[in-house]
C-alpha cells in the first residue's frame, strides 16, 4: 500500500505547525517546530513570497491530509462522501476523518502517533466488537466497541502508549476503560471536538473549483 516514508517532521516545518506525527517526540524540546520553526530547503529562511487564494486553500487541504496521514485519493473520496451527505460539508469531513480507526485506536491512546496505530490496525492488534478489524480506513459508528486483542495486551508498545496517553487526554466523544484496554464511541465528534485549527471551508473552495 502507498504511503509516504520519508522525514515526517519535514511535513511539520512545511506546514508551520505541530501535525503530532512523531508521538512522544512532538512534546519535546527534540521537535523539529521548536528547534527550527522555518519552511525546509536550502530558501526556507529566506522571504516568502506572497500566498494567493489558491495556495491558502492547497495549504489548508495538505494539511489536513498530513494530520490523518491519507493519500491524495483516499483524502478526495473522503471529501465526495462528505460532500453527498446532508450538512455541512467541511463538517462532515472532519468527522470522516475522526472515525477512521487508526484516528480511533490513536485518540483512544493505545499508539502514539497515528502511523502507529495505523500499523497496530494492519497487524491485527485491534478489534472492533469483538472482531478483527485490519483495516486503518474503517469508518466506526457510535456504541462501536474498539478493543486491543487479548493476545496483545502484553504488547510494550501498546502498554506504553497508554501510560503516555493519560497526560494526553481523551477526546469528550471517547470513552476509554484502560484497564480493559477498550474504548467505546459515545457519540460522532462535533466540530468543537477537533482541536486543530484547520479551515475546513477553505478546502471545500479548492474542491469546488
């Protein structure tokens, strides 16, 4: 399966901002935004140039697709299904990405980063109702159960991401018992819910084009 492999703090100097990419390292002093907060590139000090409407929009699209790490195609049948449904479209986006399960087993803090819980759903760490789900694009509901398997639950990886996910918080749609190791979707995340500032409106103009 595609997915980009190359230096993902070069994504976050990109963007100007945290995209938490690279779990634990991102609180850190270690985190490439609070060491050297410039574009990257031999010209990423220099002046920039002016950004017209139709790279404020490009911008805001890319990175939101660097946040929930999905490809360009995945990320345009995304927004046409946000699109078909009743709305409001940039909305209705955010809240498709949210309940991805890998976004889910992240947020519910079994992985530090989305690229790991992307590969705990590959590797079959993860069930959704008491099946395996090895999909990381799985859409969950609300009353969906999200689980580690019971053969996983010595996984250090996992152990630790919980320890780490208690000074993190839990998203108010989430409800996490950590000593089961499951989580359970209350609710569908509502805009408020999404901390990161993006402009959803804008990527619904570049779409619209």
């Amino acid at each position: 399966m595609a997915r980009y492999r190359g230096p993902v703090c070069r994504l976050c100097r990109r963007e100007g901002m945290k995209l938490f990419l690279k779990g634990e390292r991102c609180y850190k002093e270690k985190c490439a935004i609070e060491r050297r907060n410039a574009p990257p590139g031999q010209h990423g000090q220099g002046r920039r140039r002016k950004v017209r409407a139709y790279g404020l929009q490009l911008r805001e699209k890319q990175k939101l697709r660097r946040i929930y790490g999905v490809l360009e195609n995945q990320f345009r049948r995304t927004f046409d299904g946000a699109n078909r449904k009743r709305g409001v479209t940039g909305e209705n986006l955010l809240s498709f990405l949210e309940l991805r399960l890998d976004n889910v087993v992240y947020s519910l803090g079994f992985a530090t980063s989305r690229t790991q819980a992307r590969q705990l759903v590959r590797h079959g760490h993860i069930v959704v109702d008491g099946r395996r789900v090895d999909i990381p694009s799985f859409r969950v509901k609300p009353a969906m159960e999200i689980a580690v398997a019971e053969k996983s639950r010595k996984v250090p990886t996992i152990n630790d991401a919980l320890e780490f996910a208690q000074g993190r918080g839990i998203p108010p749609w989430l409800e996490l018992d950590g000593a089961a190791m499951a989580g359970k979707v209350l609710e569908l995340p509502s805009r408020e819910d999404i901390r990161y500032p993006i402009q959803e409106q804008l990527i619904v103009e570049l779409y619209s084009r």
